[in-house]
C-alpha cells in the first residue's frame, strides 16, 4: 500500500529532511562505537550488538536516523529486513582484522546485490586505524573491487572511531553525497 | 469546497480513531506485544518483527475504514495534508498511526504500555493481598521503614512471650497438680522440656497474633514466614518451631504429648538446662533474630541464596500470572461491549453512517453533518 506511506508522512508535518542510514558491518568492526561517536555519547562501555541501535543525528540541517544492526553471523540474515527505504548505507571495516577481509567482502557485495539498495550511495569506514597493524584505506579498497561500482556513488573513508578521526569527514561525504542527489531529483 | 471536503474527512478520520472498530483492535495489539519491550538502549531483533505486524494492522483497519466510508486514498491524503489535520490536538491522536512509519515512537508506545501493564499488576496483587510480597518491593526507603515496623513487632513479640511464658509455667505447675495421670505417661524430663518446647511455640504464636492487629505488616510478616520456613527448619536447633507457631493452640490443648515428641532431640540441642527461663527466652530470641534476618533485611539481590532465587522466580511467574489474568479479563470486557454494539450497529456508530451518507451526496444531511462539524471545529480549536 503506497499510499499509506506518503499519508503519514504528510501527517507528521515537519519540514525537517530526515535520512535513513543503515550502518552493516561483521561483529566487531565497531559499528556500535562509530554510532555513539556520531551521537557524541560515551564509547568506552560497548558490548556486542544482539540486537539493533538506532540514534538521530542532526546534522547539514538533516536528521539522520542511523541504524546500526549487529553483525554476528547469526544475526546478518536479519540485515536485509532492514534495508527497506534506505538512503545510505554505511559499511565498516576492521582494517586490523586482515583474515576476514575476504569475509567482509563477501557480505558486502551480498548487500550491493540486494534489490532494496539498488543504487544507493555507500560509505565504507575504514575502521582501527589507531592500531598499528591496520591496512590503508586504499589497499581495502583495492581488496573490496570499489573501483568496479558503477552503479552508485561511493566513497571509503579512513578513521578511528574510538578516537574520532576521519568521523567527521565521512559525514560531510554524506550530506554533500544525500543533498546532491535529492537536488537532482 | 475541496477544504471543506478535506475538514470532513479529518473529522471522520478522528472519529474512527475513537471508536471500538479502532480501539479494540489496536490496544489488544499492544498488550498482547508489549511484554518483550523493556527500555534498554538496545532494540531486539523482534522488535523489528512486531513492528512489521502493526503496521500491517494498521494499514488493514485504515483500508478498511476508507472502504466503508467510501473516500479513496488521494482523499484520505487530502485530508490529513490539510492544516486542519495539523493542529496541535490532531497530532496527538494520530500517534498510532504515525507509529507506523516512526519505529522510536512505535517502541516508546510499547514500553509505555508494558509498564503500565506492569504497575496494574502490581495494584492488583497489593489490593488482594493488603501489601506487596516481599519479593516484589526493592525499594531501599520501604525496606528501612518496614525494617522499624518490624522492629517494634519484635520488641512487643519478645515481651509478650516473656509473660506469658511465665504465666504458662504457673499454669502448668498448676495442671500437673491436677492432673497428673496425664503427664504420668511421660517421664519428668519430657514434661519439662515440652514446657520448654510450648515456651518457644508461644513465642511464634504471639508473633503471629500481635502481627493479626497490625493489619499491614502483618500479613507480609506472616507470608515471610510462611516462604521462609523452610530454610529456618533446615537449622537444627531452631527446627520444627515455626510450624508449631501454627498450630499453638492446638500444643496448649495438648501440651505433654507434643511436647514429648518434640523434646526428642532438638529442645536438648537448644537449652541443656531446659527449666531456666532465661535461656529459653533466649533461644526464643535467637529464633526470632533469625526470622527476623531471613524475613528479608538480609535480602538485597546481591547474595542471592537458593530460597531467595526461588522467590524471585516465583515473583516473576506471579507477575506473568497476574498480567495473563488482566489479558484475560481486558479481553473479555471488550467482547461484551462489541456484543453489545453488535447488536445494534446501525444508530450508535455515527461517524462511519454519516459519513456514508456524505459520500453519496445526500445534500441536506450534508449540512446538518456540516453544522456539527463546524461545531466540533470550535470546540477542538477554543480547547
């Protein structure tokens, strides 16, 4: 029913532009951290997602509903009942983590795949770059096939969510990315 | 004509939402679903779920809804884009249905509701049972205040078992004297232990007449007791003396040959020399420093013994009981009032009939429906 949806969107009244992200990744990439980095909260207490978080961030003048989905192998067949109306996706990497590159891969281009993302714009985070033995953005990218994606805008992006680093810098990506697309409609 | 046409269908739209077509529907929905919601940080992946089937439900009574009222979905959209539909009034009463797009709001409904649920279960069993059982309070304030309740309950328990002891002693004395065929079965020591036994009984017995009075603390006190007695039982020397707290009126009629059978072992374990009152009252006293610790000041979840598992058990199945029973009671109270309005459907459901009748253009009853409208209109927006 279509026209439900449109219904209650004009029913909520508000002229705020609001975003969904979805926020995938496999268990312990950080995803839980770089959603409570983004929402400024504390990020030291993180335990493994069972199930999902969701924050609103404002941001550009937007509101950025983040869903930030666990990502252990049981709970990743869930993932696709999440995709629905999404925006944006945001993947993230633990780029220490070189034994599961190929695995992380694999449920990346699965996700590309999906009927629901169809040209959606996706952001790839780099994560853990504070540690020492994590790979530069540009050999993942090389490793993840990026440079093959035709279909969408994407972008992978360094960063640290523990400490904050690159975060920003990945956001702006989106806003610019999302406004742009929402002129050209 | 167009505004006017949308006002109309807001009006309708509102009026849905407050009859039983709507209500009954979506608040089973709600208490039926509600009990996986708790307010942790993080959302279960059957939230997901859940909110999948509300909105199928809601989509289900809302197509429904325009089919009878017969306007189609572009004037249903009309509507509710018109700033009527805007108002500040208005908004709250589309919270379910926004609800359906929004999964924050649909999850802060839920958790309200659970909790509300919740606190209804609780009332419940307060108004049965005159307080609470001590495993649902956790309150540190409603513990010290019980704590002293149950302090001075002690402290007259303790004096009054004092005097009466003494007071039993006499007439034991006494009763011998009378009767001593009765006793002269049993040999002397038993007898005295089994007034020793009948001394300690009276302590519990007073315990749970003084707590008679006191009707609130009262009925915790001896729902403890009852829970704990168990674990008292366990302890030797104390043993077998909260069941005879029960029945003392039944060992004061037959004082000699309870006593006999109890003086067996424990009563020699518990006062070597059995005549001194004192000692005695001591163990009376231990009995009831023990009652008193295990009744629940020692309770806070952090050590939690196996008994204190159990009861937290219990509580939680006590809690799912009552909540299944309210279920029970809500749902039958709602299928006597749709019995009710199934049997006459035709006059006390305004809103769907008039607004039928608008949409087959019966132009007089359009303007009596108008001037109601307008009148609501004035009331909703002066409120």
């Amino acid at each position: 029913m279509q026209g439900l949806l449109s219904v209650i969107e004009k029913l909520k009244g508000s002229t705020e532009q609001e975003v969904r992200i979805v926020l995938l990744g496999l268990d312990n990439a950080g995803k839980t951290t770089l959603l409570k980095s983004l929402a400024s909260e504390d990020v030291n207490t993180i335990t493994p997602t069972q199930g999902f978080n969701i924050k609103s961030v404002a941001s550009h003048g937007m509101k950025l509903n983040v869903w930030d989905i666990g990502g252990q192998r049981k709970i990743r067949p869930f993932w696709k009942k999440y995709l629905e109306n999404t925006d944006l996706l945001i993947y993230v990497i633990d780029s220490a983590d070189k034994k599961r590159f190929e695995e992380t891969g694999l449920e990346l281009s699965e996700l590309i795949d999906e009927e629901n993302l169809k040209g959606v714009p996706v952001l790839i985070f780099a994560n853990k770059q504070d540690l020492a033995t994590a790979s530069p953005a540009s050999e993942i990218a090389e490793g993840l096939n990026l440079h093959t994606y035709r279909d969408r805008e994407w972008q992978i992006q360094a960063c640290s969510a523990v400490s904050g680093e690159g975060v920003q810098d990945g956001m702006n990506w989106i806003c610019n990315n999302i406004v742009n697309k929402k002129k050209k409609k | 004509m167009a505004e006017d046409d949308s006002e109309w269908v807001v009006e309708s739209i509102v009026g849905y939402l407050g009859s039983p077509e709507w209500l009954i529907p979506v608040t089973d929905f709600l208490e039926n679903k509600c009990t996986v919601f708790d307010d942790e940080d993080e959302n279960k992946l059957s939230y997901t779920e859940i909110h999948h089937q509300y909105k199928k439900l809601v989509e289900k009574l809302l197509e429904n809804y325009m089919q009878e009222v017969g306007i189609n979905e572009q004037q249903f959209l009309d509507a509710c884009s018109s700033p009527f539909a805007k108002s500040k009034t208005l908004q709250t009463v589309f919270q379910p249905i926004l609800a359906t797009d929004d999964f924050q709001m649909f999850r802060s409904l839920m958790v309200q509701k659970n909790m509300e649920l919740q606190l209804q279960a609780l009332r419940v069993i307060k108004e049965r049972n005159g307080a609470l059982p001590e495993c649902l309070t956790d309150g540190v304030d409603v513990m010290t205040e019980l704590q002293q309740q149950e302090m001075k309950i002690l402290q007259e328990v303790l004096k009054k078992s004092k005097e009466e002891y003494d007071e039993e002693m006499s007439r034991r004395l006494l009763l011998e004297e009378e009767h001593g065929s009765t006793s002269s079965s049993c040999s002397d020591k038993p007898v005295t232990k089994s007034d020793d036994a009948h001394n300690a009984t009276t302590a519990p017995s007073q315990q749970s007449n003084s707590t008679k009075v006191n009707s609130k603390p009262a009925k915790k006190e001896e729902s403890k007791k009852s829970a704990t007695g168990g674990g008292v039982e366990k302890k030797g020397a104390t043993s077998s003396k909260p069941d005879c707290g029960s029945k003392s009126l039944e060992s004061r009629v037959l004082p000699a040959v309870r006593g006999s059978v109890k003086s067996a072992e424990p009563t020699v374990i518990l006062s070597p020399d059995t005549k001194e009152q004192s000692s005695s009252q001591t163990a009376a006293e231990a009995w009831l420093e023990e009652a008193h610790r295990e009744a629940g000041f020692s309770k806070p979840y952090t050590e939690l013994s196996a008994s204190q598992q159990e009861q937290l058990q219990q509580r939680a199945a006590y809690l799912r009981q009552q909540r299944d029973k309210l279920h029970a009671l809500k749902k039958e109270q709602q299928k006597t009032k749709q019995t009710i309005t199934a049997e006459a459907p035709t006059t006390p459901t305004p809103a769907p009939t008039t607004t039928l009748e608008i949409s087959a253009e019966e132009k007089k009853k359009l303007q009596k429906r108008k001037h109601l409208a307008d009148k609501l209109k004035e009331e909703v927006i002066k409120k």
